[in-house]
C-alpha cells in the first residue's frame, strides 16, 4: 500500500468521454477512498485544451505528493507533459482514473473502468520509474511532446490531424473509425523513410509502441513492454488502402505479427523523414503532432508511475 502521498491533486477533464454530474459523484467517492487511506486529494477542473498541462506542472512547483489524472489519453497525455517537462527536479508521481473517448493505458494496466474500483485498486499499489517516448518534430523542436502509449505516422497520424472534434465529443471512439474509413479511399498512402539503428526502409505506415495495446480493442505492438526502456516498432510498406482493409481480421484476431508485408522491431530511437512535398502526419497519445520530419526516442525514468496492485507484479 502507498504511503507519504498526502498532498494529492485530481486533475479532471468534465468534457472528456461525457462525464458530467455523475462522474463527479464517482470522483468524490474516489476521493473519499483515497482520504482513507491517508491521501488527500483536491479536485482541479479542466476548461479547455492545455489546460491540464499547466495544473501537471502547476503540481511539480508545489511539490505535490502525487497527481491523478482522470480522462481519456488526450488528457492524460497532457497531464504526462506537464509532469515530464517540467519537473524542476521534483518529480511527481502519476496515477490514472480512467474515463474518457478511449484509454488505451487503463488497459494496459488492467485497470477497471470504475472509477472507484480503479481508486480501491490504486491505494494497493507501488510507484514506480518508468521510460516515456519523446516525438520531435526536427523542424519545430519546440512543439516536441512526451507520449506514454503509443505514437505513429502516415494514415493513423492523418486520422488523427483530420478527425472532427464535434463528432469525436458525440460519438467518442466511433469518430476515429469514421475517418479511418474516409481516409482509406482518399488517401494516398505515401511513402516515407523509417531509420532504425543505421538502417532505413520507406514505409507507409509506422506504429511506436509503449503499450501493447493501440486503440479501441486492438493490439499491435503486442511484445511492448511498458518497464523496458525500448519501443516495438510496426511498419506497412503497402500503398494500398484496400491491402490495409485485408490486414483487420488478422488484426482482430491479434494475428499480424507474421503477416506478408509486416515488420516488427525493438529499438531505443527511430527517425522518419519524407521523401518528397506529400505532407505525413505524426501522432502521439491520440493526439496530433505534426509534420514529418518527427524523431522518437526513449527518456528512460522519465516518469514515476503508480501502478496499481494487480499490476505491480
């Protein structure tokens, strides 16, 4: 069980995954479990994009014991970056009360979707150091960004830049399959380089995982592992969006690795570069990045995390 995490702050996003009043009575009863094990933690609201960002790191300055975040991976990717970048030397331990559109990191740790049950699980666990990608874009170093999960570039990066947020708030998870779906007949699907530890390939499609899972109900980067300090990488090499459509069933059925025309790596870095004026888009977290050219690499105990009970072994 942890101790010494008094001072807490629970960062919410009230818009993510349509939480409204009734998240708000889950979260006061999470609140309450968490006070009982000796954590106090106050209740810090989101109102709009980058928001959560500046109260992560509002919490490095105040030297707080612990953050919790409650959302989906946008905000929690928000929350990672304002821990991340800027921890002045305190480093803050995170914790995660799913909610949200999707959270591919609840999944990742087996956490319930009950926001109460996930808190009962959280005051059994460990804090641990953890590695966390970083995505730079070459040319815009500043608009750099941590990611926890999972990262990519070509159709999942142009899902990402294209999705429309009205509908993404109606429809939640249901809006990326939407644009997926356009952008498989619109698309170009160019090529772009993929460099690996001195090797290159032109690729259409690149998957950097942190996690095994990807989104919704898939997994790609099964042999990710969230304690090592590597990515596993996926690469297409395909053009075709309909060869794209002929990989779902052995996506579905966590089949992919082995399949013609799809390769798998570990590494602690990669670089992806256009080969020509066709834009390529960047993701991480679910989030957009930007343009290629955009650098990965691995920042090894970049985060404390608390893991929760199940999890910690």
């Amino acid at each position: 069980m942890i101790t010494g995490r008094q001072n807490a702050l629970l960062i919410h996003n009230p818009n993510a995954g349509h939480g409204g009043a009734r998240r708000r009575v889950l979260l006061d009863e999470a609140r309450s479990i968490f006070a009982a094990s000796g954590i106090e933690a106050e209740l810090a609201e989101t109102k709009g994009p980058g928001d959560a960002t500046e109260i992560a790191h509002r919490a490095t300055v105040e030297r707080r014991q612990l953050v919790i975040a409650c959302g989906g991976d946008g905000t929690l990717n928000e929350v990672v970056n304002g821990l991340a970048g800027h921890s002045n030397g305190h480093r803050v331990p995170l914790a995660l009360l799913p909610a949200g559109t999707a959270n591919i990191f609840a999944k990742e740790l087996t956490l319930p979707w009950d926001i109460p049950s996930a808190a009962r699980r959280l005051i059994r666990g460990s804090v641990v150091d953890i590695a966390l990608g970083l995505a730079t874009p070459v040319h815009e170093p500043a608009k750099q960004k941590y990611f926890l999960s999972v990262a990519g570039a070509g159709p999942d990066g142009m899902i990402v830049y294209s999705i429309d947020l009205e509908l993404k708030a109606r429809l939640g998870i249901l809006a990326y399959w939407w644009q997926g779906a356009r952008e498989v007949f619109r698309y170009k699907f160019p090529h772009f380089r993929v460099t690996i530890g001195g090797q290159w390939e032109d690729s259409s499609l690149v998957v950097v995982g942190r996690t095994k899972h990807y989104g919704g109900p898939f997994k790609i980067t099964t042999l990710a592992d969230l304690y090592e300090d590597k990515f596993e990488v996926m690469t297409l090499n395909t053009r075709s969006g309909f060869r794209y459509l002929s990989y779902l069933p052995s996506l579905w059925m966590e089949k992919l690795r082995g399949t013609n025309g799809v390769f798998f790596s570990k590494t602690d870095s990669l670089l992806c570069e256009p080969l020509d004026d066709s834009p390529v888009y960047a993701q991480v977290d679910g989030e957009p990045l930007g343009r290629l050219p955009v650098k990965f690499k691995i920042v090894p105990a970049a985060l404390k995390l608390l893991i929760p009970e199940i999890a910690a072994n």
